[in-house]
C-alpha cells in the first residue's frame, strides 16, 4: 500500500500550508468557514433525513424537497472541502498521525459516496408522502455515517 506521507509533507511546504500554520488567526478563520458550512450541509442532510424517517407534515414530496437543497448542500460541501484541506495544512503529520483524523477521513469517504449513490437513489424514488423501509435504512445509514464523521473530527483536537 502506498504511503501518504509524502502528499502530507508536501501540503506542509505550500505557501497555503505555510501561511496557515505561520498566520495568526489564519486556522481560526479557516475554521469558522469550516464549521459554518457544517451548519449548511449537517442542516439540509438532517432535514432530508428526517423527511424520510417520517417526521414532518409536508406538502412536497420528499424528492422535490431534497432537489431545491442540493445547491446549498453542494455548496457547503465544497467548502468543507477546501478549508479541510486548508486546516489539514496546517499541521499535516499531526493529522497524518492521527486515528481519529484517519477514521474521520474513512467515514467522510463512506457518507459522501452513500450520499451521491444509494441514498440519492432513494430519494429520487421517493416522489410520494409515503414511508418505505428503504426510505428509512438510507436515512438511519446516512445519518449514522455523518454523525460518525462529526464525532471523529470532534475527537481530532482531543487525541
């Protein structure tokens, strides 16, 4: 298996890397980004989710819902993305060294490709009001994957 060392210790020596781990509020406005586009997307994952465990008397079907939110999901998610790797440049053989960043990464994989396959799947089908045990697996699986992701980055600062 091929080591991802060298990708860390390279993004340490980029001049985002450099000016994030040298600036003095550079990290925390990074991460403000960071925890506010956890707001966007955590938000519209938990209200799809929801929509699909049953709760909620909505007059439009839980697809067309989901449909309207996706510009502000993908857009939070595109800016988890980048300051992640902003705040990852930071510091990277502590986060290379680090389990829960590596569980946090392995969970952040699962949730966004359950996300973009079987859960959208679901959620495209779902054009009625109606509650299937489908609807709900992909919401209890969705919601576990991101919650775990949550947990992990929480457990980042702490290990």
């Amino acid at each position: 298996m091929t080591s991802l060392l060298p990708l860390f210790k390279w993004l340490g020596q980029t001049h985002a890397g450099i000016l994030m781990r040298d600036s003095t509020w550079g990290f925390a406005i990074v991460e403000m980004a960071h925890l506010l586009a956890l707001v966007g997307l955590g938000g519209t994952i938990l209200i799809v989710d929801l929509r699909l465990l049953g709760f909620g008397r909505w007059r439009q079907p839980v697809s067309r819902f989901a449909n309207e939110l996706t510009p502000l999901l993908l857009g939070s998610l595109a800016t988890m993305i980048i300051s992640g790797i902003l705040l990852l440049a930071s510091g990277p053989l502590r986060y290379y060294y680090n389990p829960a960043f590596r569980l946090k990464m392995l969970l952040l994989f699962l949730a966004v490709g359950f996300y973009f396959t079987l859960h959208r799947n679901v959620v495209r089908s779902h054009s009625e009001n109606t509650i299937s045990v489908w609807s709900k697996t992909a919401a209890i699986v969705s919601l576990s994957l991101w919650l775990g992701v949550g947990l992990a980055g929480r457990i980042i600062g702490l290990i």
